[in-house]
C-alpha cells in the first residue's frame, strides 16, 4: 500500500505515484483537499479529487482518492471547507466510484476491490 497526498500528483511525471507502484504497491491511499473559506462549491466546482487523481491512476494499481465534508474549526486550516468526492480508480484508469461533491455531501463509500 502506499500513501501520497493530493500535491505529490501534481508533479510532471507522476513520480510518486510510479514509484510506488514500482516499489509494489497494489493500492495507492492519497488525501485530497479542502477549499478556502468563502468557496460556493456551487458556482465553482474546479477543485475535487478527480482532479489530482484521474491524472496518476494508471501504473496498474488501485488509486484511492479521499476527502472529508464540512467546514475545518480549529487549527492553521480554520475557515476551509472540505468538498467530499471522494473517488476509487481501478487498476485499468476506470473510475469505480465516486461521492458525492459538497460541503454538506456526506457519504460512505464501500466497494470489494481485488488484490491482484
């Protein structure tokens, strides 16, 4: 398994996401991302998990894409907002599932994936 976060798959080359899968990972867990206070996920839905993980899920791995909902209160992040969409990418690039977008969007999301 590995473990990246959202700006590691931005970097030209995906060399995270290659590296773990070279290294064997078969599922790759990256945190996505929360939006500014003040964000109308409405009017500006740019942002969401897809757009960091969609480029990087290749590399014949799971790619896992995961982000809470709702407002963060305490610490250096107060004020963001997280926007859910999570997303599950199969080893093929295929989108398996997605949550829902938005600040109130909460979801759990199950699905059997195999190990190979």
């Amino acid at each position: 398994m590995g473990l990246m976060i959202c700006s590691m798959a931005l970097l030209r080359g995906n060399p995270f996401t290659r590296t773990l899968a070279l290294m064997g990972a078969r599922t790759i867990l990256s945190r996505a991302h929360g939006r500014a206070g003040g964000h109308d996920n409405v009017r500006e839905r740019t942002a969401d998990c897809g757009s960091t993980i969609l480029p990087v899920a290749r590399e014949s791995a799971w790619h896992r894409g995961v982000s809470n909902v709702g407002p963060i209160t305490p610490g250096p992040w107060q004020g963001r907002k997280c926007i859910g969409n999570s997303l599950l990418i199969g080893p093929d690039g295929s989108e398996v599932a997605r949550g829902p977008y938005g600040e109130k969007a909460e979801a759990l999301l199950l699905r059997e994936v195999s190990a190979s």
